[in-house]
C-alpha cells in the first residue's frame, strides 16, 4: 500500500467574510478558483451546503 502524504494549506484573505463565502461555496466560482496548477481544470461543480448534502467536483488533470 502506498504511504498518503497530508498537507495543509492555509490563507489569508483580505475580504469580507460574506464575499470569501461566496467564492467558497458558490460552483461556478469553485470552478474558478480550484486551480492550484495551470494544467488542472475543474469543468464543474455541485454544491448542496445543507446537512446532509453533498460536494461533486469534476477536474481534468
């Protein structure tokens, strides 16, 4: 079994918690964000934040 190597990142953020919220939760701006390489892509997103819902993401690597 290979061994799973965990990272943490963290940021700060200079913004109004409503608008960092937004950006966080909102698919079409996770589409835009989730881009930590300029060969990942994130084509869409679905985002229920109520309990029990769910988080789909698709990337293309």
């Amino acid at each position: 079994m290979a061994q799973v190597t965990r990272i943490t990142v963290e940021a700060t953020v200079n913004a109004p918690v409503a608008k960092v919220w937004r950006a966080w939760s909102t698919p079409s701006d996770i589409m835009q964000w989730n881009t930590p390489d300029p060969s990942w892509h994130s084509p869409s997103s679905e985002n229920d934040l109520r309990i029990g819902g769910k988080y789909v993401e698709s990337t293309n690597l």
